[in-house]
C-alpha cells in the first residue's frame, strides 16, 4: 500500500467469535480460523458457542432434526453491501478515495458448548482444540463443502488445513 493511503488493509478473512447472548469471546480462535482458512476463503464470518438446548432448537428448526449436534452452519443469503467513502482534498473540496471493496459476509457457525467439550474428552485433547476442529468444519460448510455428497473432498481438504493449523488429528 502506497504511503499516505487512507484505505487499511484487511485481512481476507474476518471472524468474529461470541457467546449466545452476543458477547464477544476473547480468545485465539478468530486469529486461528482466518490464519488457516483456504485462500478462497474471504469475507466475513460469525462464530457463536452456544448452549446445548439452543443448537438442538437450531438444528429442530431448520434440519428437522431433534438433538444437538456439534456444530451448524449458515450461508448467507446475499453479498454484503458497501458504501463509498470521502475525504476532504488539499483544495477543501470532496474528493473520491475508492473504498476497499466490501468483504461479503459468507455466514453463521454454531458450536454447542457441551458437545464440544463432551467430543474433547473423548478424543482426549483440550476443549479449544474442539472449537477450532468445529469451527474450521463449519467454515468449509459456508465455503459450499458437502461431505456427505463430495466423495471425500472435504475430508481431504479439512485434513490439510488441521496440519496448517498444528491440530494433530
């Protein structure tokens, strides 16, 4: 970027992490998601770590299907909209600084918290390692990966970003 540009860079992938009363967790998650994420991957996301009962009425709701799971996803419908900025020029007068082009929102990731933290004692590592597992596998579902109808391609790709991301399984 040239100097005395106004515009930031941005990283080309954006998560935003929170609880299901919408408080944002602190943590490394985010950081890791975006860092390991396929370079297709740009836009924004949300990642929610919610409560059992409430990814069982997501996945009722929407799947027809009356358990909780470990984790949903949810595409967005359309790309996000941006608007132009301005800025004052040395002459006082408005002048056109094109805006970085907006970041589409890809989607929603849903992680039920105790699922996660029962599935984390039963392949014997630490919860956050869980919450990274689910929320990589959510994103490649926002990405348009089906492994259930993709003949392993996800489960390949999936494989390959865990060891980007030093997960060992």
């Amino acid at each position: 970027m040239a100097p005395g540009d106004q515009r930031r860079a941005r990283p080309r992938l954006q998560v935003s992490v929170s609880d299901e009363r919408g408080r944002v967790l602190r943590g490394t998650l985010a950081r890791w998601l975006a860092d390991v994420a396929p370079a297709s991957a740009r836009g924004t996301l949300s990642v929610a770590v919610v409560s059992d009962r409430r990814v069982r009425t997501l996945n009722r709701e929407y799947r027809g299907k009356d358990y909780a799971t470990d984790v949903l996803s949810f595409p967005a419908e359309g790309p996000a909209a941006g608007a132009s900025a301005k800025a004052a020029g040395s002459s006082g007068r408005q002048r056109h600084i094109p805006p970085a082009p907006p970041l589409p929102h890809l989607g929603d990731i849903v992680i039920a918290k105790g699922v996660a933290a029962r599935q984390a004692r039963d392949a014997g590592h630490a919860e956050w390692i869980e919450l990274r597992v689910l929320a990589l596998h959510g994103l490649l579902h926002l990405l348009g990966y089906d492994h259930e109808t993709d003949d392993g391609a996800m489960a390949r790709l999936e494989s390959r970003l865990r060891r980007k991301g030093r997960l060992r399984k």
